[in-house]
C-alpha cells in the first residue's frame, strides 16, 4: 500500500508556475528522495503534500486517503528552516511538541529519555534552546519529528549542520527507521547521502519532475555507451569505440551510439595484447546526473526564451 | 478542542513565567501598598493624639458625654483656667469652651496653640455636641436629625443620578475602566507578538503539520485571554485589600458598595472587546513579517480603542451627547464608552444591546480575518503580504466560501 500518493499535482503562485504536474509515490519501508535545485519546488511540493498549501489541480494522498488531523499525528516533519522556541527549555519544548501529536505527557517524558540519551542530549535538557549549538538544535529537531513514532517521516535536508559524527548517526536512525517500516521522504542536495540511503528518488526542475525511478536503474539510464577496463597489456583501436583514454590504471572507452557494450568485451577478451581482470559499465554518480539534467533543463529553458 | 487547550496551556505558561509579565503584575499590587503604607505612616506620625479637654459649665455635654464613642478622648474641665494649665502643660492639644449661656448664643470658644485639631476632631466634637442637644428629643427625630441632608441629584427622566453619600460608589467604576482597557491594550502586544513568534522562531510549519491554524489561534487566543484575566484578577483583589484596609483609616470608603451591575456589564462586554483587539492583533502579527512594524500598525489599532479617554470630559458634563452615543455603538471605542457612561448610569438599554451586538459580531469577524491572513502570512518568512494581492485573494474566499488563498511565497 502506497504511503504517500502525488498524483499530476500543480500549483502557481501569482504569476510564477511553481510545480507543475509532478507526480510519484512512495511506498512503506523505502527512503525516496526528493531532489531538485534551489527554488524548483521541491519545498511546495512537500507543503501540499502535508496540507500547507493546497494544490491548485492534482490529486494528493497520504497515508490512504486525504490528509486529516488524526492521520498528521502519523506524520514527523522537520522542515528545511529550523526552528524550535529559543527561550523556553529543551525537554519541555519537546514534551509539548509531542503532546500535540497525541502523546500523554507521562508517555512524552519516557520516550524522550531514550531518544535525549541516544542523540547526547540528557545532559542538556534543563538548557534553553538558544544555550544550545546548532548541531544539537539539529537534533533536538530531529527527537522532535521522531519521538511519537510517526509513520511517515519527511525530512528536509537532515544533514546540514551535522559534523560527520552527527551525520552518521542521523544516518543510522534513518535507516533504523526503514527498517522499521516507516516511510521516509528526503529532500536534500547532498547526493552522497542520496546514493547511500534512498532507494528511489525523483528529481524536480523548474517545477517538473524530470527524474522518477530506482537509483541503481536511473544511473544506468545515464551510464551511456561506456566502459571502464582494467587489466594487463594495450588495447588496440577496436571498431565502434569513439575514444579511448588511459586514466588512473584504468581504460575508459567510450563507444559510438549502434555499439553494444557486450560485443566489446567479446573483442577485447579475444585480444593477445590485453589480459581482461575488470570490466563494468560506467555509471554516472547521482551528482553527475542531477548537473547534467539541470544544466540541460537549463539550456532548454533559455532556447525557449530566445 | 484537545489541541486548542494544549496551544491555550502552552501559552499560559510560557507568558506567565516571564519576567516582564512577573514585574508588570507586581507592580501595581506594589504600587497600592507601598501609597497605603506611606499614607497610614504620613497619618500616624503626624496626627496629634492626645485628647481635647472641654468646658461645660452649663452641663449641656453630659448627656452627650455617656452615649458617643469617638475616635477623639474628650476629658472635662471645671473650668477654663484648669484647662488652659493643661493646655500649656501640653497634656491636651486643644480645649472647646461652652459658656454659660450657649443654649442662647449658640457659640463655642476653641482653644488651641500653634496649630487648630484636625477636620477629625472637630466632626467629633460636633457629633458630641449634636448627641448632646438631641437628648431629649423623641427616637426617631433625633436619628433623622444626627444623619443629617442626604442629597440625591437626578435627571429629569430619572435614568441619572448621583448620590452625594456615595460618591466613591460613581467614581470607582470610572476608575476601573480605566484599568479594564489598559489592562486589555497591555495584551495587544502579547497578542501581537503571539503569531510573530512563530513565524520568526520558524515553528509555525512544524505546527501547521500538526494543527490547523483556527486551533493556533483560538489556542493563543485563550491563553493571552487567561494570562489577561490573570493580571486583572489579581490587580482587582489586591485593590479590594487595599480598599478594605483603607476603610479603617478613611471614613468616607466606608460607604463603598460592590457595583455589581458595573462588573456585570465590564463582563458581558469584555469577551467580545478582547476577541476584537485579539483579532485585530492577530491579523496584524501575522501580516507582517518583523515585529517592528507589527508594532507600528498595532499601535494605530490601540489609538481606536482608547479615543473615549480624550472626550472623558464630555462623559461627566453630557452623557448623551451624539458623539459619545457613536463611540458607544463604534466596535473599537464601545468597551471603553460603555464602561465610562454606565458610571454615569447614562446608558439606555438599546443602545447598549447594539453596542454589543455589533462589537460580538465585529470581534467574530476579526478573529475570522486574522485566521485567514496568517494562512497566507504564515510562510512568508522576511517578508511583508502583497496587500493588494492579500485583498484579491480575500475576496476569492469569501466569494467561494473558505477555499484557500494562494499567495506569492518563496518556494
């Protein structure tokens, strides 16, 4: 059963087309990406989905239906901009965060010890939050979005912030999350993080989606006609290979569009003069693909406009 | 409901913890005592309190003498020389004299040093003297006689009037009017920083996901309601001590009476004052991004609801005048007005009826605006609301009946 279901969604703002006909789903026990550049929309996007803004045409559904008050107690939001209120302190912040989603204060006050001790916190919860460092405002905000054990989780940009410690364990909890079932919807610019947690994403440009499927089978969309060869001796010029170039122990061939990648290797495992110990498909990484289809979303954009 | 009590609960707290909410709630009960405590000091130290001596040769105060209780120790002389001996000696601070013939001449001779008794001692020994010559007089004349004039002034169509015996009974309403609107404006900053704290705090969206906006709102709302009530409620009481104690000290507070029809009507028209500067507030908080120029704008709201101050005067020398009957009906000045006149007791029923009719059905519809214009303000992080756009969109909804407006925001 779908989690969360967008479904030909669109919405303008004045005279700006903000999003315009995105649609994907994201299912139980998958982290999905939410990609895009600065201002495609990925942050409307996800404010329809959780009821901020309505969309002007398009069907949205979360958690089997349309969102109402109690399916928002499902849900655990941490928005890109931060906030907390600075002046009041830490755990009785959370404790009245989790009370509005439904948690006795007894229950708020048990489940945050774990989560408080867990991210390095307990210490501090006396504090005022504007005592505390940016990082652990980060996961305050963090505890804030998961104590009430939400179904569906959406977390705009988790990482920023964190020191490479922080991250890795906000990693975990993630994944912990996924583990348990829970659905995760990420927006982030960090592709490394994308590669490494999510299962499928979909990439927003100017207000459309222009991306939508499994990582491992969109960047084998955009690997293209080439090869990495590694092994002992020379390769030859082989027909239907536009350029070869040695870079770093390794071959990187790169082969003309009616070439088959397997073909290749029959020839090249033929050869006298090269001893075959790695061959692959070049994949992009998801960084190469997000500025490839951005620059050309880009020039497509200002041919229109000329 | 559930939620609208917590965001109320949260707000409460967090508002009533604060130093600045701390400091102005004491100040004023600190204010009452500290005036009460140098005013019985002032009265102790320098009021003179040894006793009066008196010479009767004619016997006309014994009867007097044996039946009146005075705060003033009156002691009787043989004559004026052993009095003025005991003057001198500075046992007795003054001494009246009666001369033989006083149930002909009618006058009394004081004597005193530097300084004549106070206003006290005097209206004791009047009281001495009346008690005296009332004697033998049948029961209830000599009552009647003792009480002296009570004057009552009254309109001629008998809606107004005013009386002289209990002054302090028309002037306290008038008096806690003034405190009943400072006390509600005192508010509009809270509310105002209310929906501007959220936003610049960047909460508001976690809330939004969790709640929706008429909840927040009523939520605060209600607990800068009760934080309101709070501050006034302990004001009030601390007065009422103060009034108590200052009865002691102060004779003419002791006719004081509870003007339970006054604190009827503050209460019927407190409710819907407070929903309309809430909403106005609100609305205000909301639309504009920093809490500067919230101030700004909140602070020409406050101007409406306090206009009837400058035309206090017109209050006690025509009541009815047409201005004061437009203040009376005009949403922003009518808790003010109405409060003022009713200590007047000028106030006719019908337009008293309309005047909360119209100031409940304009708090209903600030409070419904404000609703609407922090939904489109809510995002709109730094920036101001595009009015002209805010308008066009406003009447979008009240043309489609609660659809939601779309406003330019950053995405």
């Amino acid at each position: 059963m779908k989690t969360v279901s967008v479904s030909s969604v669109s919405k303008r703002f004045g005279s700006v087309q903000a999003v315009s006909d995105v649609s994907f789903e994201v299912f139980p026990g998958e982290i999905f990406g939410l990609l895009g550049p600065n201002g495609a929309g990925k942050t409307t996007t996800i404010r329809m989905m959780l009821d901020i803004f309505e969309p002007d045409s398009g069907e949205i559904e979360i958690l089997g239906g349309r969102l109402d008050e109690e399916k928002k107690k499902r849900i655990g939001y941490m928005p890109e901009e931060r906030g907390l209120y600075k002046d009041q302190k830490l755990e009785p912040t959370l404790v009245f965060l989790a009370s509005l989603k439904g948690m006795s204060s007894a229950q708020a006050h048990r489940d945050l010890e774990d989560w408080l001790k867990r991210l390095d916190l307990w210490e501090h919860r006396s504090k005022e939050i504007k005592e505390l460092s940016k990082g652990m405002q980060q996961k305050a905000q963090l505890i804030a979005t998961l104590v009430h054990d939400p179904d569906l989780i959406v977390v705009d940009e988790p990482f920023s912030g964190l020191d490479p410690v922080n991250t890795r364990l906000v990693k975990d909890i993630l994944e912990e999350q996924r583990r348990a079932g829970k659905t995760i919807l990420m927006s982030t610019h960090q592709m490394n993080q994308v590669e490494a947690l999510c299962n499928r994403i979909v990439l927003i440009n100017q207000g459309r989606s222009v991306l939508y499927g499994e990582v491992s089978e969109i960047k084998r969309r955009f690997a293209g006609n080439a090869l990495t060869l590694q092994g002992q001796g020379e390769i030859p010029p082989l027909p239907g290979v536009l350029d070869m170039r040695h870079q770093n122990g390794a071959w990187q061939l790169t082969l003309d569009e009616n070439s088959d990648p397997q073909e290749i290797l029959r020839q090249v495992a033929g050869l006298d003069s090269f001893q075959v110990e790695r061959f692959e498909l070049t994949q992009p990484s998801l960084d190469d693909i997000f500025v490839t289809v951005v620059q050309e979303g880009r020039l497509s954009a200002e041919v229109a406009n000329a | 409901m559930h939620n609208t009590f917590l965001i109320a609960r949260h707000e409460y707290l967090l508002r009533v913890a604060k130093r600045s909410f701390i400091l102005s709630t004491l100040a004023m009960p600190l204010f009452i005592v500290v005036i009460l405590a140098v005013t019985i000091l002032v009265a102790l130290t320098t009021t003179d309190t040894r006793p009066v001596g008196y010479v009767d040769p004619a016997g006309i105060l014994a009867a007097g003498a044996q039946d009146v209780e005075t705060n003033t120790v009156f002691i009787p002389f043989d004559d004026a020389r052993s009095a003025q001996d005991a003057l001198e000696a500075g046992e007795i601070q003054a001494f009246y004299l009666l001369p033989q013939d006083y149930p002909r001449s009618r006058s009394v001779e004081l004597y005193y040093w530097d300084e004549a008794p106070d206003e006290d001692i005097q209206d004791d020994f009047e009281e001495l003297l009346s008690v005296s010559l009332a004697a033998g007089l049948e029961p209830d004349i000599q009552r009647r006689m003792l009480q002296g004039p009570h004057l009552m002034v009254r309109s001629a169509d008998g809606r107004r009037e005013l009386d002289t015996a209990n002054i302090f009974s028309f002037i306290l309403p008038f008096g806690a009017s003034f405190l009943f609107i400072f006390t509600v404006i005192g508010s509009a900053g809270y509310l105002l920083q209310a929906v501007a704290d959220e936003k610049e705090n960047r909460t508001v969206e976690i809330l939004m996901t969790t709640i929706n906006h008429r909840q927040l709102l009523a939520g605060k709302a209600l607990g800068l309601m009760a934080v309101t009530i709070t501050q006034l409620a302990i004001w009030l009481v601390t007065l009422a001590i103060g009034l108590l104690v200052a009865q002691r000290f102060f004779e003419p507070l002791r006719s004081l009476q509870v003007p339970w029809g006054y604190l009827g009507v503050a209460a019927l028209f407190f409710l819907p004052a407070y929903g309309l500067i809430a909403g106005l507030m609100m609305a205000t908080g909301a639309a504009f991004g920093d809490l500067q120029s919230g101030q700004q704008v909140g602070g020409l709201f406050n101007l409406l609801f306090m206009v009837p101050l400058f035309f206090s005067v017109l209050v006690f020398t025509n009541p009815d005048h047409p201005l004061l009957v437009i203040f009376t009906l005009f949403p922003t000045t009518a808790f003010l007005t109405v409060l003022m006149r009713w200590g007047m007791g000028g106030l006719p029923l019908w337009q008293l009826v309309i005047s909360w009719v119209l100031l409940t059905g304009s708090a209903l519809v600030s409070v419904w605006l404000s609703g609407q214009i922090f939904r489109m303000g809510m995002l709109m992080y730094g920036q101001r609301i595009d009015f002209r756009l805010a308008f066009r969109e406003l009447a979008d909804v009240i043309r489609n009946r609660g659809s939601r407006p779309a406003v330019q925001v950053e995405r």
